[in-house]
C-alpha cells in the first residue's frame, strides 16, 4: 500500500512495535507492545524488557515494526537506551537502523476534567493466533479518575477475564495512547477489579520533562516534545436513524423534568461547565444533552443533583424514575461530580485516622456482597478510598425501598456503618453527606433510616476480637526459587473469619510474605477492644511445609533504627497441617479428644521410646490421650515420628529442628517444654526473640504445631495461579 495513506500526525499504524525480549539459551520470552516516536527510538514500558522473576533485563530484544494493512513488517535488533531515573515503567529502545516514516509524534495532556475518547495499538494476548495480532484499543479517558502518574482507560470492546490467573491484555503493555491525535499515555497494567474493561497508562506528562528522555528525542527529531493541552469537544446528537434505544429512551425520560426548552439549556450549559468542557456558546437540543449525559459517567447524576432541590410531585417522581432507568441500564455512576468529590474528601479523613476501619466495616455492613477486592485489604491509605468509591458504585442495589422507592445502595449503606464507627463530628458529616445523597436519588427516609439505624446497634456491640492471625502458604515450584502463594485470614472469637487480599498476590518471597503477615497483625491491634497482647499466628502448611523456619522469616527493617526481627520473635508463631486431616478422616476427632482428656499429659520422646512403631504403640495406648509430644531423637528419623503424632491426631508437638540426636534434648530445656501448656506458645516467642537477639549463640531452633481446638475455616485450596489486580499488562 501506498506509504502516503496516512498524512497526519496523530496515531499511526506505521510506528506500531511488536517487542519480543527473552533468553535465547532458556528459551523464555516476553511479548509487549511499542511505538516507533523517531527513527530510531521505540517508547515502550520498562517491565516489558525485564525478566519478571530477577528484574534484571532480557539479553535479547527484538522489534517488529508496522502493521499488516501496510505491507511487510521490518524486524530490528534493539537495546535499552534510557529508562525512567525514578523507576517509573517507561523505557526508550534504540533499535540498530533508522525507519523514516514521513510524519512526527505530536505530544499533549489532557486540559480539562471532561472525558476524553482515546485509541492506541498493541498485541494484547486475548488476540493472539498463531501468531500475535494488532488490536486496536479504543474508550474513554475519564481525567477525573486515576491518581498521580496513572491515567484510567476504559476501553470499550475489551476481552473476557481469563480464569487461568493470566491477563487478557497480556502483551499490551507498552502501548502508546492517544487522544485527539496526541500522544498523552503509554499503557502498563490491566486492571483485574474491573473485569478486563480497564486499563492502566502511565502519562506522557510524567516523563516527558526527564533531561535524559528529552535530549534523546531531540537528537532524533530535531525538538523536544512540547505537550499541547488536549481539550474535549461538547459531544453532539448523532443522527436520529443512528441513536441507541438507550438515548432515545433517555431523551423521553428527560422531557419531563423541563418546564419549556431554555430551561434545559441552562442547566446543560451549567452541566457541561462543571463537567470540564468550554460552554460559551452552547445551545444544545434535547439529543444534544442526551449526548452530554452519555459522554460522561457522572454527568446524569450531576444533572439530577441540579434538579433536585427544585423539582416537585409529578416532576420528583419522574426524577426518581430516571435515576432507577440509569442504573438498571448501568448508564453512568451512582454519584455526581459534587458528590463523589465530597465522599472522598471524608473518607481520606477516616482512612488516615482508622486505617483499619474502611475493611473491618465493609465486612460487617455488606455482609452478603462480593467486596471489592480492595476492601479485603487489611488497611487502606487515603489514596485507597478512589478504589472503594468506585468499586461500590458498582455493585448492584438490593431489594427496593418501601412504596416502590428506590434501595439503597451499598456505597451508603457502608457509608452509615462507617459514620456510626466514627462517631460525633466526622460521622455527623458522612450522615449529612448520605442523607442528601439519599435524598437526590429519591430514597426512603425511612428505608435510610433502617439502615442508620442497623448501624447504630451495630456501633454499640463489643466487635468480636481476632483470635488468630491465620496465613496459608503454598510453595509455587513454578515461580521459581524460595516463593510462596500466600493467604491471609483474621479468625473472631465467634468464628467468623475475613480472607484478606492485597493488591499484588504474586508468589512471594519470605521476606514479602513475613511483610504481609505483619502488615495484617499490625491492622488487627488497632481495632477497638483488641488488647495489646502479642497476637497468636497459624500459619497453614502442607506436610513439606512442616520443614518451613516461617518463624525466623523477617519482614525487613522499616527504618534505620530498629533491626529486622523475625515474626517468631514478635508473635507467637505455629504451624498447621490440615492437609493430613484428608489423609485420615478419624484425626479432626482424635485431636477432639486429646484436647479434652489429656491437656496435662506429655510425651517425651527418648531412647527409650524405641523406633516409629513403638512411637505408635505409645500413642495408642499409654498416651492414646496425650494432647502434647516434645520429639527428641535422630534428625534422619524426626519427620516420621512427626508424621505420626499429627495423623494420629496429636494437637500439639515441639521438635528443635536444628537438633541431630537426643544428645541435643537439653537444648529445649529453657522454654519448659513440658511445663504449662497453655503457656507454651508464649514460652516459644520469647525463646525465638532471646535468639534473635543473640545469633552468634548455638541454641535451639524450636519449631511447633499447634492444632487449634475446634477447626480453623477451611477456605478454598490456595490457587498457585491466582489472578492479581494492577498486574502488567505484558
């Protein structure tokens, strides 16, 4: 094709990059997208370059440059020439020959706060063939979302979430983004929370600036990229033959609600100026507005708010009606413009005064709706309440209110357990927020005030305290490495329990899994009546795991005051193998009875406890009750014995995994192994942090399963394939 089809100087298929960057020896590759922005010069995203399991850089990259509409694609070597000095996911790549293509990359940002439409190229896995194939990307940019160095884009066709744990937009990473023909973004993550329908890009305008990223564009092209502000046009009606039923139901639904048309005008004009656009001049028709209403998440909600304090009777209901339509059709978010900014301004007071408060209450006020993934953290930042709004703007309302109003929606109902946990002032000003809020949609006061009051009383109940910090690890031989799947729950008294979720449940390493264990006790003493014991920690293992030293794994030093301490030292730490439970079904009522008969009964093993059929002979007869074993004994033979005692459901066991025969027994001795049960585990802490504090010393290192009386909640099997949120987009 003719190489002169594309003349303008916005998105070019041209400059579409295929990146390929892997080990040649290993065999292993990573596929990520580009965008040739010069001659020699391809943008693409840093992480695309990079061997995930090291961080270190791929040997090899290769470039593809082109698209299949245009010819023959050209294939390139390519290195790294400059990345991001503050580690943001941008990467230049300097490929080894020139490809002039007539044109020149146009840079920009958004102006304004309106949505804009945007479109890009890449090679996302959800296209894949036999071979990669170009898909072209194309949404809305709402400005108002996002955060610092982050664009929100939702696209509008977008693939099905895979299941397997990996990302449908796989391989899109590195994407250029554009909007009105300027490059604004270049695309790192996919967003799991959003079902595949969001991605994440980096924006031009973070970069851009850099000294070294300038000087090489310059050199290349002659200038420096200058960003021109990217303003969003009003939308206008399309023709009649070719509006959805949507808008034309919505236009019907509107005409309602205006008394004659410079009604509407006015409030489109004020509409479309509190949404971002330049409004001087605008004299919409009644499609026209319906376009303004479509074009912007929360322009009918801001519209309704508008109405809301002047409409009356038949008008109010006709409000109320529209608002019901909208969210059964999900055309557009629960909360105006004015709203949301208001909520989050409070909920950024809550989460830096109760970091703890936004989880905890979300599982005690939406107890039977799928959360966000976000609220299953075990605390959130003020930057977090973005996530929670949004998340639960989405979720669906439930039963409807009394006389055919209105439910009311979840993001409320939350709202009103978190003012009844903060109390007076700050709680008074999430009421008046709900209330008004409750108000504009046309709700109840009575449907508001059963919630509010559910709140209350449930406000004024002594929560139920954690009883145990639960993590459950999984090793995840495929990640290659010392790397474990990781799950942590927060066990009550009363049972109940809340799995919590991160942001990033990649396999990690020790270190990262003693990070998040703490992360999570840390949440759990700053709940109300907790107490400020050392919390107890099960940590769940299969029977390999039962060799794991969790306890004496580090979170890191915070700061540099304080030196890093194992978990062990800090909390009492045991270990749990349900999984020998499935083995022997008998075992859960073998510890059952041990635990009630034979609490004060030890067994401790020595010469002359004779070999593993003795030890079974013991357990079944002399000691059929015994809740505790303390093994002593040769290292080649203790995991055996070990074995035995837990599926012949022995509740409790200590062992010194550093010791080789009983000649080593004495080394226990310091933490009365068969003293005070109920003052073992504590015993153990403070022998693991007297360790700590003296590491040149040879002393024991005891390990100890504890099987709680009464069954830890048995989740799901932990999945070495999980999906994760914010997970790159290659």
């Amino acid at each position: 094709m003719s190489s002169g089809r594309w003349t303008r100087s916005d998105m070019d298929p041209r400059r579409l990059a295929l990146i390929r960057s892997g080990d040649t020896v290993e065999g292993r590759l990573t596929v990520g997208s580009g965008y040739l922005i010069a001659p020699r010069l391809v943008l693409t995203a840093r992480h695309v370059l990079e061997d995930r399991d090291t961080g270190t850089l791929w040997p090899v990259i290769t470039v593809r440059v082109g698209h299949h509409l245009d010819g023959e694609t050209t294939r390139v070597d390519a290195e790294l020439l400059w990345a991001h000095p503050d580690g943001l996911d941008v990467a230049l790549l300097r490929i080894d020959r020139e490809i002039d293509l007539p044109g020149s990359v146009r840079w920009g940002c958004p102006a304004s706060t309106a949505p804009l439409p945007y479109e890009g190229l890449g090679y996302p896995w959800a296209a894949k063939g036999e071979t990669r194939a170009p898909e072209h990307l194309r949404g809305v940019l709402p400005v108002l979302s996002g955060g610092k160095d982050r664009y929100v884009l939702d696209q509008g066709p977008a693939p099905t979430a895979r299941t397997d744990g990996g990302n449908a937009w796989g391989g899109a990473s590195g994407a250029a983004i554009f909007c009105g023909g300027h490059l604004v973004g270049v695309v790192t993550e996919e967003d799991h929370a959003y079902g595949a329908r969001r991605l994440i890009a980096l924006p031009v305008s973070s970069f851009s600036g850099d000294g070294g990223f300038a000087s090489h564009v310059e050199e290349q092209t002659g200038r420096s990229p200058e960003l021109s502000a990217i303003g969003a046009s009003l939308p206008e009606a399309r023709p009649v033959a070719e509006r959805t039923p949507a808008e034309r139901e919505l236009e019907k639904l509107l005409a309602p609600l205006f008394s004659y048309p410079g009604v509407r005008v006015d409030h489109a004009r004020a509409l479309a100026r509190e949404l971002g656009y330049e409004a001087e001049g605008y004299e919409p028709t009644a499609a026209d507005l319906v376009a303004l209403l479509m074009a912007h998440p929360r322009a009918l909600a801001s519209l309704g708010e508008a109405l809301a304090s002047s409409v009356q009777g038949t008008a109010r209901a006709a409000l109320t009606h529209l608002f019901s339509w909208a969210r059964a059709l999900d055309c557009g978010l629960l909360l105006s413009v004015n709203e949301y900014d208001a909520l989050i301004g409070l909920l950024r007071q809550v989460c830096e005064k109760q970091p703890a408060l936004l989880p905890r209450t979300a599982g005690e006020a939406l107890r039977y709706v799928v959360l966000p993934e976000i609220l299953t953290r075990p605390q959130l930042g003020e930057d977090d309440v973005f996530g929670v709004v949004e998340g639960l703007e989405d979720l669906s309302d439930g039963v409807s209110g009394p006389e055919g109003a209105p439910p009311v929606p979840a993001l409320l109902r939350l709202v009103e357990y978190v003012a009844a946990a903060m109390g007076d002032g700050l709680g008074d000003d999430l009421r008046a927020w709900s209330g008004k809020t409750a108000r504009r949609l046309g709700i109840h006061a009575g449907a508001l005030g059963e919630r509010r009051a559910d709140a209350a009383q449930w406000a004024k109940r002594a929560a139920s305290p954690v009883s145990r910090v639960v993590m459950e690890l999984a090793h995840d031989p495929a990640a290659g490495g010392d790397r474990y799947r990781v799950r942590i729950l927060l066990v009550r008294d009363d049972g109940s329990y809340r799995v919590l979720k991160e942001a990033e449940s990649e396999p990690k390493t020790p270190r990262e899994a003693a990070s998040s264990l703490s992360e999570a006790v840390f949440a759990v003493t700053q709940e109300p009546g907790q107490g400020d014991h050392a919390p107890w920690v099960t940590v769940v293992v299969d029977r390999a795991g039962l060799d794991l030293a969790v306890d004496e794994w580090e979170p890191g030093a915070l700061d540099n005051i304080l030196p890093a301490w194992p978990i062990g030292g800090d909390y009492r730490v045991s270990l749990s193998c349900p999984e020998l439970s499935d083995q022997r079904p008998q075992r859960e009522g073998d510890q059952v009875r041990r635990w009630k008969n034979g609490r004060a009964s030890v067994l401790v093993t020595s010469q002359t406890s004779g070999d593993a059929r003795q030890l079974v002979n013991l357990l079944k007869t002399k000691h059929r009750d015994t809740a505790r074993v303390v093994l002593h004994g040769p290292a080649n033979e203790r995991r055996s014995w070990l074995l035995t005692c837990l599926v012949l459901g022995v509740p409790v066991v200590l062992w010194d995994r550093e010791a080789t025969g009983y000649e080593d027994a004495g080394r226990l001795e310091g933490l009365a192994p068969a003293g005070d049960l109920e003052g073992l585990p504590e015993r153990v802490r403070v022998f693991r942090s007297d360790s700590a504090a003296c590491p040149a010393e040879r002393r024991a290192r005891p390990s100890l399963v504890w099987e709680p009386e009464g069954c830890l909640p048995r989740t799901e099997s932990l999945q070495l394939r999980d999906p994760w949120r914010g997970s790159h987009a290659s």
